[in-house]
C-alpha cells in the first residue's frame, strides 16, 4: 500500500514538472513570436532585395568607372552597416515618443541648415555638407526627416482641425522654413520633396478639396513665375531647358540626358548582361554620377526591360507595405508618418526614374537604396524602420495617446 502511493506522488511529480516544461517552453514560444510579429515580411523582402541590387551596381559601376569610385563600394558598406543599426533601433522603439522628440529635432536641423549656409565647405559652387572627419553629413536630409515629424505631429491632434487656417498656416511655414534653407545652398531637387511630403500628410488628414485645388495650382503655376524670377540659379534654368530640348546641346549640357535615354533603350529585353554595359565601361554616361544619380540607365542597360520592371516592382511592393502599414496604425500618428514616407520614397523614385527617360527635368535626386549616397542611405533606412514600428505596435496601446493630446493654441 505505503509502495503504491509513492509511485502515485512520484507519477504526480512527474506530471506537475512537464506541464511547468510546457509551460516555459510556450512562453518562450510566445516570446519568439511576439518578436517576429514586429517584422513586415512584404517590407523586409523587397527591402532586402533592392539594397542587394544596389551595393552590387555600385561596386560594378565603380569597377567600371575607376578612380576614387573604386573605394566608394567600401564607403557604402560602412554607411549600410549604420543604416541597418539604425533601421533595428527605430523598429524595437515606440514610434510615437518621435512626436516629443520632434519638438527638439527640428529647431535643432534648422540650426544646422543656418550653419551649412555659413560654414559649410564650397563644392561645385553650392554649400551642402558638413564634414565631420572623413565623414561628410548632407543637412538637407535631416530636413526631410525633421520636416515628417513635426508636420505629422501637428496633424495628428484630433483636437486640432488641419482646415482651420492657424494650424494650416503653421504647417505651411514648418515646410516653408526648411524648404528655403534647403533652396539657399542651393539643393531644389531635396528641397522639392518637402512638397509632396507634406501635402500627402495633408490629404490624409482630411485636408478640404478647395485648399487642395489652391495648393494644387500653386505648385502648378509657381515652377512658371520661378522660371522668370532669381529664385532659379543659372544651371537649374539650363536643366530645365535642356528637359525640353537637349539636342539643342547635344555634346554639351544635353549630353548626360542623351546618353542616359540611349543607355535604357538600348537594354532590350534581357540587358547586356551584369557589368557589361557599354555606356558605363566607355564614359558615355557621365562617371561622376554613374553610381549615384544616374545608375538607373547602368541597370537598365545591364538587365534590360525584365530587370527594370522587377525593380519597379519590387519598389511597388514596398510602396504597398508601408501604406498598409499606414492603415494598421493604431493612432494618427503613426499613420501621417507611414504616409510621409510613402510620399518621400515615391517622390524619390518618380523623379530619379523620370529624369533619365526625359519625363522630367534633371534634378539630383538618388534613387532610394540603390545609388551611392551615405546620408541618404541611412536617412531611408531610418524611415523604413519608423515604418516598421508603426507595423509592430499596431496593436499596442501606448501611455503616448497622440490623438488627445490638448491643442497648443
């Protein structure tokens, strides 16, 4: 008898330890997975897959090229690695503590605009860096970036209504003082993004249709009156002209635009095949922007109309990612910055992409994840992440309750 109820108690211990077991390996299971559920796969896949697309274009387009481009493929390397720091960093933060931290970051980037206007270094006749050792740092980045904050910010308070003219007003001249600082170094094609940035962040927030159609045809009529005003320097006059007629120039200022139609059609369907590209190996496409503004032409010509659309594509499925992102938010918030950064990215690849088919006018704008570009690089990485957290607390409610926070005025 006294035997059978030790082997009862033994068999009961036996018990109470694999259910305690279980027990521990489920929470572990549940902590794994809370972990993985933070992560976008439709953001992550493309993501992973233009970033591999880029840093191999950049290190055959400097192979090609020669010089100093041979060492940017190492430089790049260097600017991933703290961009993907970056991008980690914002997806384990709550996004919403950038509304507070907003109120600090812009004041801080205006300072920093003013101080690139007075101190930073002259190259090609603008002021656009500041070199911090052998680092050069590109303000106007930050004044995107700040510019998505605040404005997002503003826009979030429910209490706040974006359609009376104080708090539109106050958005207007949020993007308006950047974007000034951002003309005077000069920078038009950066400076231009804040446009699209902030009128998206508007329309989402329910902006009315007249003062859609008035900003409408401002930036519909504003490009003419700058033409004719100082506002435009010599060279961005001459690009636009160059848009409308480059054989005019055909082996002076129409030649980069030249050649980079010629280096897109003559892709064909399949390309010439990866570091083959006549156009980059001969000097035809201009070297200094090969590997940076003008690397679309290179892809194009090295893998043809099926490397391109896949590159559209794959920007498309981001695009889509950061939007749904958008509508999982669980606050105004994070859904005017996934909107933002849609707009940003989008902007980014319409012009970058347009430029070198003739569909717009040259501007200098990178093309998101694949040109040379270290601040920008790691500007997008950062967005991305920020993006990411918006996927990962859209289901987490936080003591930073965005939509009833008291007005300002």
């Amino acid at each position: 008898m006294a035997e059978k109820k030790k082997r009862q108690k033994f068999s009961k211990t036996v018990v109470k330890q694999q259910e305690g077991e279980e027990t521990n390996a489920q929470i572990l299971r549940g902590v794994i997975a809370r972990f993985f559920a933070r992560f976008d796969l439709m953001q992550i896949i493309p993501l992973a897959l233009l970033l591999t697309i880029g840093m191999c274009f950049v290190h055959s387009t400097g192979q090609q090229v020669g010089g100093h481009h041979v060492e940017l493929f190492s430089r790049q390397c260097v600017y991933l690695a703290v961009g993907l720091a970056l991008w980690f960093t914002f997806i384990m933060l709550d996004y919403r503590l950038i509304g507070l931290f907003s109120m600090l970051f812009y004041p801080a980037v205006i300072a920093v605009l003013v101080l690139v206007l007075i101190f930073g270094p002259v190259r090609n006749n603008t002021r656009r860096w500041i070199d911090i050792g052998p680092v050069s740092l590109q303000p106007s980045e930050l004044g995107k970036m700040a510019v998505l904050f605040i404005v997002a910010w503003v826009a979030s308070f429910t209490k706040n209504n974006i359609n009376k003219l104080r708090w539109l007003g106050l958005v207007l001249a949020l993007t308006a003082i950047p974007f000034l600082l951002i003309c005077r170094e000069p920078d038009l094609g950066t400076a231009i993004v804040l446009i699209p940035l902030t009128a998206a962040i508007l329309f989402a927030a329910n902006l009315r249709w007249l003062y859609i159609i008035i900003f409408a045809a401002l930036c519909i009529g504003g490009p003419l009156v700058a033409y004719n005003s100082p506002i435009l320097k010599p060279y961005q006059k001459k690009r636009i002209a160059m848009f409308l007629n480059p054989e005019s120039e055909r082996f002076g200022g129409g030649w980069n635009v030249i050649q980079a139609e010629i280096a897109v059609g003559t892709g064909g369907m399949t390309g010439k095949g990866y570091r083959n590209g006549t156009h980059t190996m001969l000097g035809y496409l201009p070297p200094k922007v090969a590997d940076s503004d003008f690397i679309f032409p290179v892809i194009a010509e090295e893998t043809g109309f099926a490397g391109t659309f896949s590159l559209i594509l794959l920007y498309a499925l981001l695009l889509f990612s950061i939007l749904r992102s958008a509508l999982f938010a669980h606050d105004l918030f994070g859904r005017y910055l996934c909107v933002g950064i849609a707009a940003i990215l989008m902007t980014h690849v319409f012009i970058n992409i347009g430029m070198c088919i003739r569909l717009v006018p040259v501007t200098g704008l990178p093309l998101p994840f694949i040109s040379y570009g270290g601040t920008f690089l790691v500007a997008m990485l950062c967005y991305l992440g920020i993006a990411q957290s918006v996927y990962a607390h859209r289901n987490d409610p936080s003591s930073v309750d965005t939509d009833n926070w008291p007005t300002l005025f």
